[in-house]
C-alpha cells in the first residue's frame, strides 16, 4: 500500500489551429509500430496542471462541474481531479508520421503529458447491458 | 520531458476462487460515492511484476504472446510490457459494499495494485468504422 510508482511522459499532446497531435518521443517511435493498423486508439495522458496536494485529494466533483448533477466520488466520473491524475480518452487515427500522430480532438490542454497509448479493440459481449446515471446526459 | 508523475495505489485486485473483487482503500472510499449507477467501471491498474528497467524498456512484442502475431509496438497492443506499466480492462460490477467492488473478471494478478477508476460510458460516434489488424483475431 506504501508503494509509489514512477510515470515518465512518452510524448506529448499538441494542438495547433484546428488540427491536434501526439507527439511520441524519439526513445519511444519503436513502440508504434503497427498503429497504422488501428483506426482508433486510447490516450493516456497526465492531468499535469492539476497536480498539486489539493487537485490529487479532491474525491467528490459534481460531474462535468455542473452544480445541477449531484456530487459524485471522482472514480464514478471522469473528471480532472483526482488521486492518481491520469486522463483517458478514445481517439481516431487521422494520419501517422513518424512519430506524430494527428488524432481527431482530445479533452486535453496542447501540453498535456502523454503516459500511453493502447489500440482499441471494438468491445465484447461484456459491453451488453450497460448502464449509466442520469446525470451522464448532462454535459456542457 | 525530465518531469516524473507519482502514482498511488488506491486499491488492490483480489481473487478468490472464482470471485473477483476491487478492493479500494478506506483514504479512497468516498471517491466511490455513485459508482453504483453504472453497470460497468474501466479499471486501471499497474502491471507490477514487470516494473523493473527491462520490463519497461520492451517497446515491441508479439501480441498475445504468440510468434505466429507480427512483432508490433507496444503502444499498439496491450501488452504488460511497457514503459508506464498501466493495465486498463473495461470490467461489469456485480456488486459494490462499502469498499469492495465485485466484478466478472480481470487480466490481472491477484495483488496487482488498482491506480484508478473511471466510469463507462457507452461510446460516441467516434466508434463508427472501428478497425483493428488481423492479429486481433489471433489470442489464447
């Protein structure tokens, strides 16, 4: 429980005019070998501006910091505050050069460490069934 | 890109004969508040067996472990090999008390710290045309 794991950024989200990128560093261009394969992918970024004592111990938003949706603990939501300030999101592959890949938009700042990527597989039979709040119809 | 991020265990995987369990630490509880809404939590946790420099400097594998899959870069599998060793599984809830979370299943080790929980949403329009290589098809 004492542990403490170590991330180090491997690239770094851009976004230039309407146009938005991950920027994989040199150490780490081998790692995308084969992406091209994929149409999406799944983005893991570090909510780096938030990464203060107070940012990392808030455990209770009202999703989408709409006072109108109740207040929710952070890991029934997505939101930027939280323990361990890891973002995900699921993107689309517009094009890859070399070791930048222009995705189709991202909820994060131009910045924004990148910590992983994984390729996205259509989901399974576990999907069926799912089930949300009403709040999630609530979005700005 | 010197910058290091810290990460907390929030909880632990468990495995009892076929029961599988999030157990998430009493710091942490409240940040669960709501989690009950939804059928489905995306589950992030640290690969630990594999933190060590060789374990994170493996950027390309055969998917699945088998050689009959091309070799391919880590960040297009999801592979335990990897430079930030985060596993993420999209997992159903079967139940929530208090602090422990019953799931259907998990691709990690009893004792695999737990770094995050996100809420499921069911994908947007951004799924549409979903593709993936043909190794996808190929697993144990």
């Amino acid at each position: 429980m004492s542990a403490i794991f170590n991330i180090f950024p491997v690239g770094v989200i851009r976004k230039k005019d309407d146009s938005v990128f991950i920027v994989i560093y040199r150490k780490y261009r081998s790692a995308l070998m084969g992406l091209g394969q994929f149409s999406h992918i799944q983005v893991l970024y570090w909510f780096h501006k938030n990464d203060t004592p107070e940012g990392r111990s808030m455990l209770q938003v009202h999703p989408c910091n709409l006072k109108v949706n109740p207040l929710t603990g952070v890991f029934a939501t997505h939101s930027p505050l939280r323990p361990n300030l890891i973002g995900l999101s699921l993107c689309r592959i517009l094009s890859i050069h070399g070791s930048v890949i222009r995705i189709d938009d991202i909820d994060a700042f131009s910045g924004s460490p990148v910590i992983d990527l994984k390729c996205y597989f259509p989901l399974s039979g576990s999907e069926n069934g799912v089930r949300v709040p009403s709040w999630e119809r609530r979005k700005k």
